[in-house]
C-alpha cells in the first residue's frame, strides 16, 4: 500500500508504517513534504568518468582472464585520454573482474 494512502486511511504514523512496512519517520517525512507543497525534484542519476571506457577495460580483462592490474589498465586508459584517477579506475576495473570471474566460474558436478 503506499504511504500516503495508508496514512490517509489510519490517520497515524505509527499506524501507517505498519501497514506498509516502514518506519514511522518515514511516513512523517512523507506527510510533511506533502504539506509544504510539490514534491522536490528527483535527483539526475549522474554517469561517471568511467563510463565510455567500459569496452576497452572489458576488454583487457577478457584477454588477461580476469589477472591484469589497476595501475596497468589505468595507464592504458590514460594514453586513450582518461582524466580520471587511478582509484576510480581500480573500483570500476573490480567491478568488471569479479563479473568475469563470476561468468567463467568452472563447474565441478559430482
């Protein structure tokens, strides 16, 4: 049930989070914002400075089966035009990694 109906109907918090299963903060934060007027704007999922080097970090990790480093995929991506730091780029490259090793992941059967 949604929040604001439930607490339309019950005329209580506590009431209305226990109808949809939340905490009762959350249902009074619900019921103010909807007292001060429209409802704020929702936040723009932003991308990140990764995002077009996906295929050449797949790609070396593919050719490298899942063993090639951070620093060495960061300075690949440096001599394509990567300003990002190399953080960033072992974060992302884990990511991929483990994603990897999770798709090529050797089936023992009994």
């Amino acid at each position: 049930m949604e929040i604001l109906a439930a607490f339309d109907l019950t005329q209580s918090y506590r009431g209305a989070a226990e109808v949809c299963g939340v905490s009762h903060n959350t249902v009074r934060s619900y019921v103010k914002a909807l007292e001060a007027g429209p409802l704020a704007p929702i936040a723009r999922q932003r991308g990140r400075i990764t995002d077009p080097y996906p295929p050449q970090m797949e790609s070396l990790v593919d050719k490298s089966r899942g063993k090639i480093r951070g620093d060495v995929v960061h300075g690949k991506l440096v001599a394509l035009g990567y300003t990002g730091s190399i953080g960033t780029t072992r974060y992302v490259l884990a990511g991929l990694k483990s994603k990897y090793k999770a798709q090529n992941a050797r089936v023992h059967r009994p």
